[in-house]
C-alpha cells in the first residue's frame, strides 16, 4: 500500500512534465503530419510511391547505417584497450573523445571545410612538404565527405560509450573463461561480446539516429542534390519550393522509419545492467603494450585536434593569408555578432534549465514505477528530424497568426526542449537506477512523508546527473541549427546560424571566429560537466 502510494507521489510530480513533453512534442508534430492530408491522400502516395523518395530513403539509411557501422567498428578497439589498462593520458583521451558531446555539428562542418578542404590547411602543409602544384586530398562536396563528418563526430561517442559500459562490467566470466584455458579471443567473442552486444547496440542505434537526421553536414559538405536525404529534402520542399504538403508527407516516412529504429533499441534492454561492478584496470609494465597506449593516444589526438585547432587558426588570416584580427575586432563591435552571441546563450541556458528540472521527475517516475513506456515516450522526439520539429512550430506560428519576435524566441525555445530532453532524459535514467531503496524505506521509517523523502533524501543523489544533464542539453540546444533554421527562417540570429550563413558565403575567417567563440563556450560548459563529474557514467545511456 504504501509502495503504491509512493509511486502516486512520483506520478504527481512527473504529470507537468509528460503534459508539456505532450504538448510541445504532439502538437507540432500533428501540425507537420496533417499538412499532408490536405489534398488528401494525393500527397502521401506520391512520396509512398514515388521511386524518388525511395532513393532518398536508400541513400539516408546508407550514410546513416555506414556511417554508425564505422563509427562502432573504430571504436571497438580503442576501448578494448581503454577498458582494461591503465596508463599515462588515459583519463586526459577519454575526457578530449567526451568532448565530442558538446561539439555543435556546424563546427565539425567548418573544421572539416578548413582543415581538409581543397585550399585547407592539410593540402596546403602536403603540397609545401612533398612541393606539389595541386592539392592531392580531395574529398569535401563527396559521400566521403559526409561519411567522414559523421565519423568524426560519433566515433567518439562509440568509443565512450563502449569504453564505458565495457570497464563497468564484472570480469569474474572473463577470469573463469582464462582458468578453463579458453584463449583470449574466444573469451572476447563469446564472453565480452555477448556482455556488451546491447551496449554497443545502443551505440550503434543513436549514433544511426544522429546521422539520419543530420543536416547542416549533408547540406553544406554534400553540396550535391545527389546527396540529398530525408531531412535536406524536408527543409528543401518546405523553404525553397514552399511544398509544405510534400514536406509533411515525407516527414511522416522519415518518423515511420526512425521510430522503428528506436524501438528496436529499446527493446531488450538488459535488466542485470544494475548489477554491474567496477572493474579493476591493469597498470602497463611491458614496453609492447606502452608503446601500443602511446600509438593509439596520438592516433585518438589526430583524429579530433586538427580539425577543431583550423577554425582558430584560420580565424587569424584572410583570404589572402595574411595574418589579421579584423574578424576578431568585428565580432565585439558588431551588433548582429553581439545579438547571436546573447541569443545562443540565453536561449540554450533556458532550454537546459527546463530540460533538466523535467527529465529528473520523469527519469525517476519511470524508474520507481518500473516503466517502460515512459522513457520510450519521452525518447520518441529523437525520431523525430529537427527540422520536422522547427516546421511544426512555424505551421503552430502561422495558424496562432501572431507574428512577434517574442513568439518566435518562446517557439525556439520550445524546440530546443523538445530536442534536448530526450537526451537529459537518458543521462538522468542512470542515477535515478542508483538510488537505494533502502534509504526511502529508512526515511518512511523514520516518519518521513513521500514528498520530503524525494526532495530531502533523494533527490540530492541525483545532484551529479542533473548537472551532466544541464552541460549536454546546453551543448545540444547552444549548436542547434536545424530547428532554428526552420522554424524563424533565421530571423533570430544565433551563433551556429551566423557561422552556417558565413560558410555559405565563403568568408571563413569570421566564421572561424565566430567558431572560436562557439567553441570556447562548450568547451567551458564541457570543463563544467567534468570537472563536477561525481560518476562514471556516460553522456548517454
């Protein structure tokens, strides 16, 4: 009786958060999906129909699948590693591979732009050192391009993820296997493996969903309608042809396929993941295996640095290339400058605020009423495309018939909840998974009502996965651009929508700049998470 009375007291305190998540989730997105009912049924089986949406689908789920599939791949090895030894930088690479968490997509399209565009910084250092006329990597405007972004930016995510899960778990199967002299290899394919299957399931899953939806990399590194997928031919249909209908129907067939996707990895999911116990890492004493930790540090700082140092080194030099602060000097005397700076940080602190104070009543709501259903529900905006999102609140916008730059702040906003809440959902899952039942029971014991017991007694515990919560929807809501980019037409500048205009117009100093600053910001929010980091547990989960 009491236990039932208990979860009522959490319900209670969930009941805003599923009202608002329904509200700001359901409504835009019936607003996108009735679009395209408006001729009726003509529309949806044109885009059902047609082999055009077809090849859009098969193109979407191929960089998508691939570029999940390499991410993982890569990763798989690194955490082998990572995951058993303990040796000089360890905790500095994984710390620099989480960073990843909190850098917006618009940067790694402008590292990627600088650093291995045709007159980037790589072309240029190869073709002084091996005295070249032309530039002898060319892969940016390609599928190599896109692949490659993606990589960049969710291998990282693969490999904290697996590393994560992988140095969490118990070894005592592993040390049975080595006893019964099964080798090394068999022990990992059929004992390590089948541990971790769902954890790099999951990987594999958001870092799918990621790709599917991603937007500003397909748009500006594919740079061809032959590398058009589902979520660039929304955004197209609905702002440069003003098919909205089609727009609809086609968001509809992207939500079809990615909600299968996210059920099917949710379905599943291990219930011994609570039993886990922290694993013992070996300090490295051959010379072998210090020589393979520092190969694979440099080879991890290779990967991730260069990009990320080109923006601020191109933010120093012109066109020309001569060295110059005139982009530096404009973005602290620009007003517009100014205003995106302002903008992003305050529409991205508000979102986190909000983001965070929901998903730690639904995070514990879900886990005390052992349910299912709730963290599928509030995970479903992740499959939904941003853009799909943006587009419903500017369809909400038009109908309300309202047109003040005060509705559009509270619709971005809006948004930006809708997309970074399913993720502060995730982070909060795990602590809420750790409190003890044994100390609410102690509180009950002690005469302690339900509601002090939660606020007194338990929701302290939680006071490292709130922040965590905060800096990753800080992260997702500062880079946002999709959304935005939708849903005010960019009439509310933000940084990432300055930078995305900048890149369109070929001036890179300032976007790297304005990059520099963008990146200076998350990576202070990223200090912050760490730096406050009571747990070892991943960004998502």
């Amino acid at each position: 009786m009491k236990k039932s009375r208990a979860i009522g007291i959490y319900r209670a305190l969930s009941l805003p958060a599923l009202l608002i998540l329904t509200f700001l989730f359901a409504l835009p997105l019936y607003s996108t999906f009735s679009l395209a009912f408006s001729n009726g049924l003509e529309d949806i089986k044109e885009v059902f129909l047609s082999p055009y949406s077809y090849r859009l689908v098969r193109f979407t789920l191929i960089e998508s699948l691939l570029s999940a599939l390499i991410s993982v791949l890569l990763a798989i090895p690194f955490a082998v590693f990572f995951s058993n030894y303990d040796f000089f930088f360890r905790k500095t690479s994984l710390a620099l591979s989480a960073l990843s968490f909190t850098i917006p997509s618009i940067l790694v399209v402008l590292g990627f732009v600088i650093f291995y565009g045709n007159s980037g910084v790589l072309n240029n250092l190869l073709k002084d050192v091996l005295n070249l006329n032309e530039s002898p990597i060319r892969i940016l405007y390609s599928f190599k391009a896109i692949i490659l972004a993606h990589v960049y930016l969710n291998f990282p995510v693969a490999f904290n993820l697996i590393t994560n899960g992988w140095t969490s778990l118990a070894k005592e199967e592993e040390k049975a296997s080595y006893s019964l002299k099964k080798g090394r290899i068999k022990t990992f394919f059929f004992i390590t493996l089948a541990k971790l299957k769902f954890v790099i399931i999951n990987a594999f899953v958001i870092i799918f969903l990621f790709c599917f939806s991603s937007f500003s990399i397909v748009m500006v590194l594919g740079g061809s309608p032959e590398y058009s997928t589902l979520e660039s031919e929304i955004y197209r249909r609905a702002h440069i042809m003003r098919d909205y209908s089609g727009a609809s129907a086609l968001a509809i067939f992207s939500f079809i396929i990615t909600t299968i996707a996210l059920l099917l990895s949710s379905f599943g999911r291990r219930k011994e993941i609570l039993e886990r116990k922290v694993g013992e890492l070996k300090k490295i004493k051959s010379k072998k295996l210090k020589f393979l930790a520092s190969i694979l540090v440099i080879v991890l700082l290779l990967f991730i640095l260069p990009p990320l140092l080109s923006i601020l080194y191109r933010s120093f030099f012109d066109r020309s290339g001569n060295f110059s602060l005139s982009s530096w000097s404009t973005i602290f005397t620009s007003p517009s400058f100014i205003r995106s700076i302002i903008n992003s940080l305050i529409i991205a602190t508000a979102a986190s605020v909000l983001s965070t104070f929901l998903a730690e009543s639904l995070a514990i709501y879900s886990v005390k009423a052992k349910s299912k259903i709730v963290p599928i529900f509030a995970s479903l905006p992740l499959a939904t495309g941003s853009v799909t999102l943006g587009l419903g609140f500017n369809f909400l916008s038009s109908r309300i018939g309202v047109d003040s730059i005060g509705v559009d702040y509270l619709l971005i906003l809006a948004t930006h909840l809708v997309i970074s809440l399913p993720f502060a959902i995730r982070t909060m899952l795990p602590g809420a998974k750790e409190i003890p039942e044994k100390i609410a029971y102690s509180s009950y014991i002690l005469k302690k009502g339900y509601l002090e017991t939660y606020i007194k007694t338990e929701r302290p515990l939680l006071k490292s996965y709130r922040r965590k919560a905060f800096i990753f929807s800080f992260a997702l809501s500062l880079g946002e651009v999709n959304a935005t980019l939708s849903l005010a037409g960019g009439k509310i500048e933000t940084l990432p929508i300055q930078i995305y205009r900048l890149i369109g117009s070929y001036n890179y100093q300032s976007a790297s700049a304005l990059g520099s600053v963008l990146l200076c910001i998350a990576f202070i929010a990223f200090l912050l998470g760490e730096g406050f980091k009571g747990r070892r547990e991943n960004g998502i989960s």
